[in-house]
C-alpha cells in the first residue's frame, strides 16, 4: 500500500468514527419500499381496469356484432363502446403522461416545491373538466336521421372523429403546460427573489434610522 493510500484510509477511519448514523433511516428505507410496492399496485390495478374495460367492450362487440349469421350492431351499442373508450383513454394517458412529467415539473418549481404541487393538482382538475365536457358534448342520445338503425359508415367517422378529438385535446394540453410551465416557474422564482430583496431594503433602511437617530 502506497503513502497516498495509508493516509486515505486513516483519514476516512477517522472520518467513519465521527459519523452517527441516521437515526430515521430505517424509517426512510421502510417508506421508499412501501410507496414503491405502493406504485406497483397502482399499476396493476390500472392494467387490470384497463383489461377489464377492453373485455367487456370486446365481449358485448362480439355478441351483438353477429345476428343470424351477419355483421349487425345496434347503432347505440357502438355509441356505449366509444363512450367507455373515451372514459379509458382520458383517465388512463392523462395520469401516464404526467407520471413522467414529474421530474419535469418539480426541476422547474425546485424554488417554489409547494406552489409547484397544488399547480399541477389544479390542472389536474381542469385536465378531467376539459375530457368530461368533450366527451358529454360529442355523446349522442338520440339517433340522426341520416343514420341507420344498425351501425353505418357515418357513425363510425362520428366516432373516429371523437377518438382523434380527445388524443389531439390531450396533447395541445400537455404542450401548452410543456411551454407555460417554465414561464410560471420562473415569474414565481423572480417574484419570491423580489419579495426577498424587499425585506431586506426595508430591514437595512430600519436600521440606518436606528443608526442616524439621536440619542
């Protein structure tokens, strides 16, 4: 063993000697492994709902698709269908998105870790306020004259439309956040440096007057 390396293991023995441990690591390890075991329930549980979803759709397709033989569906069965599709995608992309956006968002509000959090929240809420009304907007309840009874090519554009509706609202959504994230964060940063300077103008102006004041 070289010099360089004895004196490199006695200053780190030294070191080693004056280091108490943590006294929640335990507690710390124990709760990154639960909100881990946390994270992989949540995903089974939406590849299981998703599943779930795309058999009953698959299902009621198939059983009502072939009457005696040939292709027929009641025209309200494929509205019902694309309606339950419409529900998956809006509650099941918005949240994958935005899982790995996380990083994203919390670089941009490092300064401001709270404000950053009940940011995202509130557009969470307008993201569902947005595909709730879009989805209760393109709904039909009654069938168009110009539609048959059974499915037609016109109610299968109406549903393709409605299908690249909600994936086109989805990404304009997330772009806008993409570019306006980085000006809020920056206007909030600038703003707390403002307030920050303010104090300290005010708190340095108290004291001169305490300085020049007579006694």
């Amino acid at each position: 063993m070289s010099r360089l390396e004895t004196l490199l293991s006695e200053a780190l023995a030294d070191a080693g000697t004056h280091v108490n441990p943590s006294p929640d690591l335990f507690a710390r390890v124990q709760a990154g492994i639960a909100a881990d075991r946390h994270r992989r329930r949540t995903r089974r549980r939406i590849a299981a709902t998703v599943a779930s979803l795309t058999t009953f759709a698959a299902t009621g397709a198939v059983a009502f698709i072939y009457r005696q033989g040939e292709p027929q569906m009641d025209w309200w069965i494929l509205e019902i269908i694309a309606a339950a599709a419409l529900i998956t995608i809006a509650l099941v992309l918005g949240p994958f998105i935005k899982r790995f956006g996380r990083s994203y968002a919390a670089d941009v509000f490092r300064s401001n870790p709270s404000t950053g959090k009940s940011f995202i929240v509130l557009t969470d809420f307008a993201y569902y306020l947005i595909f709730v009304a879009y989805i209760a907007f393109t709904t039909i309840i009654d069938r168009p004259r110009n539609w048959p009874v059974t499915v037609g090519a016109e109610q299968v554009q109406h549903n393709i439309v409605r299908l690249g509706g909600i994936l086109l609202i989805i990404g304009v959504l997330h772009g806008i956040n993409l570019l306006v994230l980085p000006i809020i964060g920056r206007l909030l940063t600038l703003n707390r440096r403002l307030d920050q300077q303010m104090r300290e103008l005010g708190e340095r102006d108290l004291s001169d007057r305490d300085l020049t004041q007579p006694d």
